[in-house]
C-alpha cells in the first residue's frame, strides 16, 4: 500500500506523529503537500463540497479508497499494518486511548501559546499565555509525565514514538521546566533515547524530511512561557 | 453484557455522551459513581497503582475485562455492539473522525470559561474567559457548526446522539449566539429535535438519570459569554 500523507508542509504539528510511524516502518508514502502544486491540493480537499467523507482538518491520510483524518484515529488504523500496534482488540484499544490522552496533552502545549484564540497572534494574547504557561508547566505538564512514566507497555509501538515527539518538543518549548523534570520520569527519558536510536528513525530525524521545530508549530520556544 | 460506567456524579460532562448511546440503545449498565460507595471506587481506581492500563481521567468503562477510557474511544467500542454503528472498517473510521472532531469541539467550549486552567475557578479567569468566548462565538463555533451541517450522514449512530448534546449543550451557555447561528443549519437542528423524539432517549431525558446542565459542568451559563 502507498500511503499519502497531507499536512501542512512547513511545520512537525500533528502531522509529525503520523510521519514518525510511516518512517519508523520504512513505510511508503508521499508527503503530499510538500510541493506547490500538493499544497493546492490539500487546500483544494478542506474546500472542496464533492468530498463525500471531508476532514475537517489536517493531517489526514489517503490509503486506498480511504480518506482519514484526526491524529489518533490515523494512526489507529496505521498501527497493525505498520507493525506498530497488536491486532488484537484490548491492545489496539489501549493503544488508542494513550494516543487520546497524548493528543489531549498536545492541545495543552498548543494553548500555552495561544490560550485566547488560534486565529491571532501570539503577541496579541502573550499576558493571558504567560498564565496559561505557568498553569501548565506547574499543574498539567507533570501530571501528564507522571501518568506516562508508570504507563503498562508491552511491545513497542506508535504511542511510543509519539512519546518520543512529545520529549523532544518539550525540550524545545520549555527547556528550564523540562531539565527540572526529567529527573523524575526516568523511564519516559530511557524510552525517548532508545527511540532515537532506532535506524529508521535515526536515519530519518537526520534527513530533510525531518522539519525543524519553529516558531509557528505547535512547541515553541518562547523563553518568557518557560520556568525562570 | 452489562456495562459499568465511572463518571463524576454531579455533571452531564464527557460522560453524558456515553450515558446517551447507552439509555438510546436500551442497554444494561450502572452509573457506579452516582452511589456513594461507587464515588470512592472510582476515585481508587484513578488512583490505583495495581489498575494495570489506568485511566488518565472519567469517563471509563468496564466491560467484561476490558477497561476502557477516553469517550470517542469508549463510543467507538461500543458503537457496533449497541447498534449505534456499522461493523465495517470505513464507516466505523468515520464516525469515529467526527466523534473526536466533536471532542475537540467540546475542548473548545470548556475553555471559553476555563482558558488558563481547569483548576482555577471561574471568577479568577474572567477577563480571559471573555476574550476566549468572543473568538470561540464568531470564528470556531460557526466553523464547527458549518462542518457538521454538510456532513455524510447515513444509518443513525452515536454520532447522531453526541450532536444532538452539542446542540442541548450550546443552547444553554449560549443562548442568544445560537438562536442567530441556527438559522445557518437546518439539518442540524432537525437532527437534534428527530434525536430528542426517540422514544428510549426522550424518556431517559424526562428521567432523573439525566443530570440537569449546571454550573460546574462543561456547558455553563454565564451570561456575560454569551453575544450581546
């Protein structure tokens, strides 16, 4: 099966979460929206009124006849195919509801940068962020860690990976709070090293296909949001 | 099968999307936490470290031997066994991209009141809460509302009944922004009032099982949110 993957070209977003497992798996796929004329094309997708089945945002995934969108639910259905999930259905359920928790951790993240709304800027929000940031950094953030840290794992799959990403824009995004925490969630920091070092993935986060994080995705490194 | 549901006792909250599939179809189940008793078995679990795969957060459900947390993910599961959902792979994977589509939405409603964090009150966060409101009425609202007017929609699903809350919901913190957007989605509202006419579902409305919306609950009603 040739996958084909569309997401915003110049940001990791969500869309990193499903690259990851595609790389990870050697999978075959395109990354659609990359080019200038793929970028139309997604476009033309999220407008388009003859779409049967439309997403209501990216990233979503073209397998065969099938268009599937949301973060969690893409990488439900990649997981057996990939090799990144059982197919059995108490683990893929478990796997599934991790996937849920992470995405609602992700929105978390996204909002300590833009707790007003997404549509404006960061600079039009920055007192009510700086709140926000602090709320997270304090309350949720090792909350979210502590939970992840005693998880039940088994064989590895995508929800590691997507760990993995969580660590890294963590870093990124809250590099003070972050050093402070770490130290108590060894295993999550084991999982993300052994992570990287998986070939596929090494090779990939080396590659050009990997985006670097920057100020207009999710994790971002605004110094003034971070612990002092 | 009889099914166990664990969700706080006192609000309609994420749990009330699965109470809805369940009381439509009919099916065996116990609200645990509305017991006393059941409150402090729910609150163990969650704080439970033998619970092997632990919930982050209510609702859960046990069914059999599986415990099962996150609503989409519970509703997904229990879709095709309540009738509530075709048994094929492409119809079960679209329902299940609206459901969690309808999760972010409902993020999105609980942080108009609560957008700097779930642990602070309401009065501490109002300045903000308005801001957030006024972007969350005129942009994201009528984008999510739009989204499910023209969607697919085929045999009756939880979809369906999860939709039909949203509207219930959004009714009651928004009163005035709703009666000026209604008018823009005909099949929606005709959906919601075909849903409030099931027999099982208008009685459990009638019934003292249906928690009345209130002011610690996701949908809140203060009216200085709401338009002009």
């Amino acid at each position: 099966m040739k996958y084909a993957l569309y997401y915003w070209p110049s940001i990791q977003g969500r869309g990193e979460f499903v690259r990851l497992a595609l790389e990870d798996a050697g999978a075959d796929y395109v990354d659609v929206a990359r080019s200038a004329s793929g970028m139309r094309a997604m476009e033309d997708m999220l407008e388009s009124a003859s779409i049967r089945r439309a997403p209501f945002a990216p990233p979503f995934l073209r397998a065969g006849e099938l268009l599937i969108a949301q973060t969690a639910n893409i990488l439900s259905y990649l997981g057996p195919r990939l090799g990144l999930a059982p197919r059995g259905e108490a683990g893929r359920l478990w796997l599934h509801q991790l996937q849920l928790t992470i995405a609602d951790w992700l929105v978390e993240v996204h909002d300590t940068h833009h707790p007003i709304g997404s549509g404006l800027y960061y600079e039009d929000q920055r007192p009510e962020a700086k709140r926000r940031a602090a709320d997270f950094r304090t309350e949720r953030l090792p909350k979210f860690l502590r939970y992840f840290e005693k998880m039940d794992r088994r064989a590895f799959s995508y929800v590691d990976l997507s760990l993995f990403q969580m660590i890294e824009g963590l870093r990124y995004a809250f590099p003070r709070t972050m050093s402070g925490l770490e130290k108590q969630v060894p295993r999550l920091v084991e999982l993300h090293d052994r992570v990287a070092e998986r070939p596929r993935l090494a090779k990939y986060l080396r590659s050009k296909r990997r985006i670097a994080f920057n100020q207009q995705g999710i994790f971002r490194s605004y110094p003034e949001l971070d612990a002092a």
